[in-house]
C-alpha cells in the first residue's frame, strides 16, 4: 500500500465515524471488506461481520467522496491507554489527496482528547508505507516476525508508536520537535482480564454470522493468549436455557475463573442506570426484554469487578461504549478487535531584546540560601545539602550561574567524580522566565559536551519538580526518568563509535543498563529495515531505534556505520564565531549572545544542493575565507532541513540563525527561497583538519568548496581520524 502523499486539495472528503443509521451502511461495509479482501497480503482475511462489529463501535472512520464513495478508511480499536491502528488504507483511485493523512490526523486528535498516552501501528518492514508512517512521527519501537512460525517466508514487522500529548510514565525514549518522545519500555507482559458476554458462544455454537471472529477468539481465550472470566449472570443464564444436564456451554463456564458475586441491591441499580444509555426506547416487558437484562446484568458486574474490557457481540451496547467507557471505565469490546489486534493482550522563549546575558562562576558561594532561585523553586533540602556537601569538599564541582538584565535565573552544578564514576548534574531553573529556555538548552549541552571521552558514562540529573521545560528538553537529549524519582538519568557516549570500539561501547553499555546490543556494529540495512535493537534479559521484548533516536539516546556520540555520510559545508568565519561560539571545556563563561546557547541552532544557506541534507544527516563545518583559518572544525547532526522563502522564515527560527533579514536576501535565490536546517551535538575537533590536509585526504575536489560537498564513508572515516 503506498501512502507517499502530495499536498492535493482534499476540502471535499468528508469523515463518517458514525453512520449505522445511513443508507449507504450496508454498502460501505461491504465495499471495505472487498478493500480488505482484495489488500490480505497486508490485512490478512477477515469477515465482513467483523467490519460491521467495528464499525457499531465507532472504530472505523470512512473517508467519502461527493457521490459518497468511499476514498479510504481507518480501523483502529486498542486498550487503554493505548490506541492501535488496525487498518489504514487509501482507494488508489483517490490517492495523492492526503487523504491518509486526514484519516490518522482525525485519530491522534480523538486520542489525544480522550487522554490516551500512544498510538501504535504494525507495518512490515519493506513497504514503502513505513515512509508515512515516519513522517507522521511514528517511531519504530520493537520489530518481530509475521506469520506463523511454520511460514517460510516471515517477514519482518516494524512496530510503530507515536506519544500523544498526554504525560504517562510508559513515554518513549526520545522526544521529537513534534513531541516524539522514545523512553526505553516494554508492553506490559500480562494480559489484561475480559469478561465474556454469553452472545459470544452463542454466536459460536449455532453458527450465526459473528461465527467465525467468535471462533477466532474462543480459540485466542483456549490458548491462554487472552484472559477471560465469566460472571455468576453468566452461569445463571446458561443455567436457565440449558437442554440437558450435560450442557457443554455450561460445563465450559464452570471450568473458567468467575468473578465473585456482589450484592444483588447493587447490580440492579447499575443495570437500571444501564438500561437508559444502552438501550433507552425499548420495553422492560417486550420480547427482548429477558436478554436486555441479562445483558445488562452481565455488564455490571463487570463493572463492578473493574476488569479492563466486556467483550461482546451486543450492537447497542458497542454503539455506546465510548460513553460507557467514559462513565465506568470499562471498555466494551467486540470479539472482533482481538482478530486485528493478536498481541494487545496488552514554552517557546521570546526575543532577547538587547539584554546582556551572562554566564559566572558561583563556586564560591557555599551557601545555597544566598541564591533567591534556589528557594524560589522549593529545591530539596537533600539536594541542597548534597550540593553544599561538594562545594565545601569536592575541588571538582564545578557551579556556574546564568544571568540575564543581571538576575539570576538558572543554576547549573556539576559533580565530575561521583561514586559511580558517572556525572551528576543539579540544574535548576526559573521557567517563569522568558529566556528559561535558554539556560536549559546551555547548561544541558555544555554538560554532556564536559563528559569523559570515549566510554560509557552514566549522568544523573537532578531538577526541581516544576521544571517542566527542563524535563522535556532532557528527554529530547535522551534522557529518561529514573524510577520513583523526579530524576533522570543518561548512559551518554562522547565520541565517535565505529567498528573498531564497538564491542567495548556494547560490553560498558550493558554493564551500566542491563540493555544488551547487537555485538556487530549495525549495518545500513540493519538500520533501514529493523533499527538499532536493544533488549534486556528480563523482557520478552526488544526495543528497536532509529539511528536518530539511538543517537539521541546516546548523544553527544556519533554512531559511524559502514554506509555513514557527511556533507561538508563552509562556513564563514564571523559567522562561525556567533553560532558555534569557542566550544572548548570553557565554553561560554562570557557576556554572548542567545544564539550560542541554544541546544539547537539554525543556519541559512542557499538551496544549492540542499536535497544532501536531510533529518539524521552528519555535517561537517568548514570555516571558509582567505582571511580565516580554513579548517573543519567539528561535526553535527541535522534536525530539521527545508526550503522556505524568506518571508516564511519565522522570528523563533531567525532567532537561532545568525543572519539579519538582509544576509537573508543575498544568499537567497532569484525566487526569494532559501535553505533552512538546524542541527545539534556539534561537537569541536580536538585537531582541527587545515585546508593543506584536508585536501590531500580527499574531503575537498578540486572546486575547493565553493559549495557544500557529500563525502562518503570512507571520506568520513578520515575526517574522524584526523581530527580526533
């Protein structure tokens, strides 16, 4: 299925997420299920009950034409807090109309305003689709293999995850700018508990149309992958219509776990209360009236007992299970969903506006009461105790204060010597102010640019509970939380990691985290299709990351596959200055501008050879200029690359850049375009590569870097070489 898209106008598409009461209902699940069908190298086969039972529940969004046909759909289902994506698919006679964008635009928003933590999609690993998928900020957390396990030909299934907005202590790894964070977690490893509604069986033992997702489930719930119980109304009732003493339906409720029994006062009560949202105009005394009570007596108990989801076949009771969710937390679920979910058994700172900033020593200070932030923060007193403890003993602790307009409003200790042989870092900062960003993104770079070289080195990071800005923005450097704390913690690598330090980085890796890595260096393939794998003994599943996010996690390291390119771009010298500032040990302790500190910078350029860089790419600086030293002075990587026109160039993006509206215009083309990206982890040469060199290794052709340059892996090899 090919989900590439171009921005086509699309103001006719409409999204029906409710439409059992149209006229077209029968014919849009026929029509879907044909998609499917026609799609089951992808989708696999599924009967069209199973679409109908989807679609009562609200979980299949179609996307429709003007003569209300349908242009693609979304079908989607999960456990709370975690929605997954069944189905995605697109008609090919309305592709290039981002109409799959629209479809899962309308999901993230419908989970993120019922406060679900992830979105998850399965996609194998060789369709052009993962494209989308990327694009749309899903993250590859784990892979797996298709099939069954008699197959000869499984393939390889990327397992997607995207964060919503809302907080959860299961958030992912690494944090994108489009909130994408990555932590590294595992799905939980029991199943949640179901209670079986008798329709269900019924469906199964006399063969009606929900027959097969029925079976397809009884047999899931008999092999132990989904736990199920029954309730003391579903032994009642199958007492009460049973034929003969030996009733196989009833021997098999009594042989599964059922839940206890509650006072009868109490179900009544909740199934009244039931009654008038599930089913509000039918009669107490009518001719469906006994199995209308029963199905509702089945219900509370169910809610009462807090199990996790009521699986049913019951039409009403799935047209209302968003509401009944809503209510009483307890999803109702058709059979159906377990067919296409087989493993779910589980602030921007402002201009700086001429204020000096200043970045001091306050080594000096042994009293943190002396400093008003750290009161105004409610710091700790362990931390402040511990803090005062290194200052007054450990001659490395290292304590500097950032000030703007001569207010303190952040404070950054570091303890270079703690017991573990880690880094401990104690940053606290006043996010009320406008420019808390800004201290953020300083103290937390120039303190993992300050770690040991080439080794594996835990770093602890201590913040107030109100920094907010602060959390965020150390998650999208790779920190994670750290258990039953409001700390977070950081296995960073500060060098350059290539064949030959790899098992030494793999070994030291596992010894601080317990996290096992491929013992080979990951090869371009490997990244492509299945990421970077990590796993832990004690977990049934790995976690699969990006390059990107592997970096990110690892950062300020730089992971040097056998594939691994660089674009050398020059730079002038003045320019050079007021971005990348002196990125030495004792960078940045002077009066600079907000450009230097920033974590992520932006730079201008022309959109010559632009289509070289891109999200992930390594760049190398050269400082350009007969005048100027004319040498790569460090390395990079991209976060963000586009072609803009200058009048689209934002003030917050501008403000990261180091050219005025004018440079703007000169490097601009004839069209008014200019190239945009913005990168982070520069990390400074500790040799810098002059011109003379730099030429006789091959990183410079004979047009001596009139423009930027690709250089490819063996080119790359030697710029590390020589510069470190």
């Amino acid at each position: 299925m090919e989900l590439n898209e171009i921005d086509v106008d699309a103001s006719d598409i409409k999204i029906l997420k409710q439409y059992s009461n149209s006229d077209h209902y029968e014919r849009y699940i026929s029509q879907v299920a044909d998609f499917a069908d026609q799609n089951k190298n992808s989708f696999g086969f599924n009967p069209v009950a199973a679409y109908r039972q989807m679609s009562l529940k609200g979980q299949l969004w179609l996307a429709t034409g003007k003569e209300h046909e349908i242009c693609g759909y979304i079908m989607f289902g999960g456990v709370y807090p975690n929605l997954r994506v069944f189905q995605l698919f697109v008609n090919p006679l309305s592709r290039g109309r981002r109409i799959g964008t629209k479809l899962l635009d309308e999901l993230i928003k419908h989970g993120n305003l019922n406060k679900y933590s992830f979105i998850h999609a399965k996609v194998a690993a060789e369709l052009p689709a993962n494209q989308f998928w990327e694009k749309s900020g899903f993250s590859i957390t784990q892979t797996s293999q298709g099939g069954s396990a008699k197959s000869k030909n499984r393939r390889r299934i990327n397992h997607r995850l995207l964060q919503l907005d809302t907080p959860d202590l299961l958030t992912p790894i690494t944090q994108t700018t489009k909130k994408s964070f990555e932590y590294l977690n595992r799905p939980t490893l029991s199943p949640p508990i179901y209670a079986l509604d008798l329709n269900v069986l019924f469906d199964l033992v006399k063969d009606r149309e929900n027959a097969a997702v029925a079976r397809d489930f009884i047999t899931k719930s008999m092999n132990g992958a989904i736990k199920i119980v029954v309730t003391q109304e579903f032994i009642t009732e199958l007492e009460r219509t049973k034929t003969n003493s030996q009733d196989p339906l009833l021997a098999l409720a009594r042989a599964l776990p059922t839940l206890p029994k509650f006072d009868e006062i109490d179900i009544a009560a909740l199934a009244d209360e039931l009654r008038e949202i599930i089913f509000p105009q039918r009669s107490k005394t009518g001719r469906k009236a006994k199995n209308d009570l029963s199905d509702l007596r089945h219900l509370a108990y169910s809610i009462l007992a807090s199990v996790d989801g009521f699986v049913t076949g019951e039409h009403s009771m799935l047209a209302r299970s968003a509401e009944l969710y809503s209510k009483y937390g307890v999803e109702v679920i058709s059979p159906s969903e377990f067919v296409f979910r087989p493993d779910d058994i589980t602030q921007v700172p402002t201009q700086i506006d001429g204020e000096p900033i200043e970045i001091e020593s306050c080594r000096d200070v042994l009293n943190l009461s002396e400093i008003p932030l750290i009161a105004k923060l409610r710091t700790p007193d362990n931390l402040i105790a511990l803090i005062e403890s290194h200052l007054k003993t450990n001659k490395e602790f290292e304590a500097n204060c950032l000030k703007i307009a001569g207010i303190t409003i952040a404070y950054c200790g570091i303890n270079f010597s703690n017991t573990l042989n880690g880094v401990d870092i104690f940053l606290f900062v006043d996010e009320s102010h406008p420019q808390a960003t800004l201290a953020v993104d300083h103290f937390i770079e120039r303190s993992l640019r300050q770690l040991p070289q080439g080794k594996v080195c835990r770093t602890n990071l201590y913040i107030s509970l109100s920094q907010i800005i602060t959390r965020e923005t150390a998650i999208t450097k790779g920190f994670i939380k750290a258990p039953k704390s409001n700390n977070l913690i950081k296995l960073a690598y500060n060098g350059v990691l290539d064949s030959t330090n790899w098992k030494s980085f793999v070994d030291q890796y596992y010894d601080e985290s317990g996290y096992r890595i491929s013992e080979t260096i990951p090869s371009s393939d490997d990244i492509v299709h299945t990421g970077i794998t990590l796993k832990k003994d004690s977990e049934i599943y790995a976690h699969s990351l990006s390059l990107f996010d592997f970096e990110s996690l690892i950062s300020p390291g730089v992971l040097n596959h056998d594939s691994r390119s660089c674009v050398l771009i020059p730079i002038r010298e003045s320019f050079a200055i007021d971005l990348l500032g002196n990125t030495g040990p004792q960078a940045s302790l002077f009066c600079t501008k907000a450009n230097l500190l920033m974590l992520e910078k932006a730079y201008f350029r022309s959109p010559t050879r632009a289509r070289y860089i891109e999200k992930g790419t390594l760049i190398a600086f050269y400082v350009s200029g007969k005048s100027s030293p004319q040498e790569v002075i460090g390395t990079a990587r991209v976060t963000y690359s586009e072609i803009k026109h200058i009048n689209d160039i934002g003030p917050s993006l501008s403000r990261q850049g180091v050219i005025d509206h004018g440079e703007l215009v000169k490097v601009s083309n004839k069209n008014g375009n200019i190239h945009v990206f913005t990168f982070d982890n520069f990390k400074k040469l500790p040799r810098p590569i002059g011109f003379k060199i730099a030429k006789e290794l091959g990183l410079i052709s004979a047009a001596n870097l009139a423009t930027i340059e690709k250089l490819m892996n063996d080119k790359l090899s030697l710029l590390f070489e020589a510069g470190y």
